[in-house]
C-alpha cells in the first residue's frame, strides 16, 4: 500500500497541520518559513503536533518526491533533496540555524 499524508501523526485530528503543509510548502510561499517561526514555537498543541510532523518525517523518511508534491504542490528533484530541506527547516524552526533555509529551485 502506497504512503499517503494521512499516516502523518494528527494530520487526520488538525485542520491547521495538514493546512501548513498544504500552504507552507506552495511555491510562491516557501521561503517564507520566518513568518512561520513564531507560529509552530507558541506553545500550543498545533504546534507540538506540527514538530510531532515534522520528527516523523524525517526519522521515517515515507514520502516520495512525487507524493509530496501531490500533498503541498512543490517539485523536489529527489527524495535527498526533499528530506535536505525539511531538515534544515527543522533546525531552523528548533535547533541552531539562525537564517530560515531557502527551497531549491523547483
């Protein structure tokens, strides 16, 4: 059975979550993860659900380039390419980077 987004921990429970990967990820919206900062490190249960998200993406690394496409509309050219970038937007959003990351060119 193929992946889908809906294995991702409270994707099925939270509007919001699959809402930030569905807008987050948008080609003209990507390399804007700074104005999201402050949003997935409030506090709140979105956000602990949105790091829960993100931690199992990259420990599980399920998705495909094709399939992520299909869930936020952007183009990896591979899967290391795909993961490369969602760990630096994890550093970025909890661990020591200090510029958001930019997406590769599509």
């Amino acid at each position: 059975m193929r992946w889908t987004a809906w294995r991702i921990p409270g994707w099925k429970d939270d509007e919001r979550l699959r809402d930030f990967y569905q807008w987050a990820f948008l080609p003209d919206l990507i390399d804007d993860m700074a104005g999201r900062k402050a949003y997935v490190n409030d506090g709140s249960e979105h956000a602990q659900r949105l790091r829960t998200s993100l931690e199992y993406l990259l420990e599980q690394q399920p998705a495909d380039a094709d399939t992520w496409y299909s869930i936020t509309g952007y183009s990896f050219s591979s899967e290391g390419e795909l993961y490369g970038y969602l760990l630096e937007v994890y550093d970025y959003f909890y661990g020591t980077r200090a510029e958001p990351p930019f997406a590769p060119a599509p």
